[in-house]
C-alpha cells in the first residue's frame, strides 16, 4: 500500500463503483497537462474513459492516465457536436456516473445534460492568459472546487504526486539526446540552425544527438538530414513514447512532445520563447526551462500578432541550452546503460 498521506485522503472518499468519463478537446501538450488530473480521478473511481483525439486516447492508455476511449473523429462521437446524437454514443454517455468536460464550451455541457441526468461538471481546460497558473494546477483547482477531489488537498504537492515519477524499469542509453527542433506553431520555434549547431557541441561532449520529427514537421528533414546527425520522423506516439524512454535526455521547444518526455521521467530541456513557462512548464521529476526575458514576453496567448523580431528566441544561445542539459544530466541518477 502507497504510505503517501494523499492517497488514503482520496481513497476514504472514493467512487470505487462508478465510471467517469473526461471530454478532452486539445492536443497533446493540453491532453498531458491534464495527466496528473486523470491519475488522482483514477484513484476514486473505478473506470476513467476519454472522449478525446484517437492517437491521443490510445497513448493515454499506453500510459495508464486512461483506461479506454471513445475516438472524437468517429461519426457517433462527433455527433456529440451536433443537432443530432448517434444513439450508440447516447447510450454510452448515459452509462457514466460522473462526466467533467475540460472545455470552455457550455453549449457542449447544455447538449450533455439533454442526453444524462448524472452528474455533470466543466472545467476551463486553462486559465485566463493573465493568470500566472500552470495550467495542471488550474485544472487540479476546478475539479477541487467542483467537489470531484478533496477541498483539503494541496494542488502544488498533488501535482509532484501524480506525475510518472522515476524512470526505473527502462533501459535506455543516457548518451543519447533527443531534439525536437518543432512545435505546434513556427512562432514557437527556436531557430533550426541553433539545434544543428547544439547537436555538434553534445557531439563534442561525448553525446549521440537525434533528431525526431512529427507529422508536421516534414519540411525540417532536409536541413536536419543535411547535420550528418540521425534524423528519425515518427508518426505514432506509442513509438515516440518508447524513442524518449530510450534515450539520456531530450531537448526542444513548448510543444506537446516536451510534455511527453518529462512526464517520462526524462531529462527535459526545454527552450521557451513568447509562451509563457509559469503556465505551460512541462511536469515532471527532471525538467529545466532555458529562455531570455525581454520586456515583450510572454506574449503568444496575447497577442495575435507575430512578432518580426523573436528577441525572445534569437537572444538564447546553445551554450546556455547545452549548459542547461548538462547540469540536469549530472543530476540524473541512472540505472541502465
């Protein structure tokens, strides 16, 4: 039994007997963020399913945050979204107890509550811009309020809690480094060139860098491809997850695929630029942020313009990201080699 003082706290006031069901609306840097929220909702019910993006249903799955899923590109599913409801989703809904909708929509909670008279709560799936709150906290905070986790429950130390944890169990080889030179938006992107040139100095250092494009990203390979350094694109995040459970360390920008590597207990540096690290620093036991800090960031939830100049991005060098990786290596006990 778990000697933690949390979880016989969440346990005394389980639902050991009924199923919940979490509507997820994001991608996957948002779907991970609310991680640590599904791992302390496991832990009072019996069954936690998602309707949420299949590739990130099935990755959620893989990583025990889940225990099924109902895809959101299927015809029954998306029909939550309309006049219309597929009656075999109907039915489906109709089966859970509780139902938390991590969506700013009430419009969605109005089309639930016709198909349901369960329980039903919706949680914004982040806090206002101005709000200095990671967002796992923010979430974590709704469902206390909402009186789906215990009101005396510290969000802070909850958060620490409920993330993967250690990397025990995985053998990996800690002189590869993973890079991920990509994101969700370009904006966010620290240069190409300055990843090429950060692998040659971990090259230098004694490290195997690689690195790893998404589906998305098919116009890097080229230039990455011209380094001299493996470039592997992949597509499924059941291999991405086992490609950064592989490897020493990994390094890249706010993206989903850095939020994915520190909730494995990897080594994760990562590069911000106008996002802002206050609410959107991946979770995990082993995570370093690297940025500069002029006067205009954080800005990429505010303003809708592009900024021509990238001060925030152009003004962080590899030595301060490579010096970032180091440090966090040498603090990393490892067990396999």
């Amino acid at each position: 039994m778990n000697s933690n003082p949390l979880f016989p706290v969440l346990e005394s006031i389980s639902m050991r007997g009924k199923k919940l069901l979490v509507v997820h609306q994001g991608a996957l840097g948002d779907f991970i963020t609310a991680f640590p929220a599904l791992n302390l909702l496991k832990r009072r019910y019996r069954k936690v399913d998602a309707v949420c993006q299949d590739r990130l249903g099935k990755l959620a799955s893989h990583l025990g945050a889940i225990n099924s899923h109902f895809p959101s590109e299927s015809a029954a599913v998306s029909s939550l979204f309309s006049e219309t409801v597929h009656p075999d989703i109907q039915r489906a809904v109709g089966s859970y107890h509780t139902i938390i909708l991590f969506s700013f929509s009430e419009t969605l909670k109005d089309a639930i509550r016709n198909l349901t008279a369960e329980n039903i709560y919706r949680v914004a799936p982040r806090p206002e811009p101005q709000e200095k709150m990671h967002v796992s906290i923010h979430l974590i905070t709704g469902l206390k309020a909402a009186g789906l986790l215990p009101d005396s429950m510290d969000p802070d130390r909850s958060l620490l809690l409920s993330t993967a944890g250690e990397r025990g169990g995985f053998r990996f080889d800690a002189s590869r480094i993973i890079l991920h030179p990509g994101s969700g938006s370009p904006r966010k992107n620290w240069p190409i060139a300055n990843y090429i040139q950060l692998a040659d100095m971990l090259n230098k250092k004694g490290k195997q860098p690689m690195f790893v494009c998404g589906p998305a990203e098919p116009e890097m390979i080229p230039t990455l491809a011209g380094s001299g350094y493996p470039v592997r694109q992949i597509n499924d995040l059941i291999e991405l997850t086992e490609c950064l459970r592989g490897s020493g360390g990994f390094i890249g920008n706010d993206s989903g695929v850095s939020h994915l590597s520190a909730h494995l207990g990897v080594p994760t540096t990562v590069v911000f630029g106008p996002s802002d690290s206050d609410r959107w620093r991946p979770v995990g036991r082993s995570v370093t942020v690297v940025q500069a800090d002029p006067d205009c960031r954080p800005c990429f939830e505010t303003d809708k313009d592009r900024c021509e100049s990238r001060d925030c991005l152009y003004a962080i060098s590899p030595d301060k990201v490579l010096a970032g990786c180091l440090e966090l290596s040498n603090k990393t006990k490892y067990t396999y080699t």
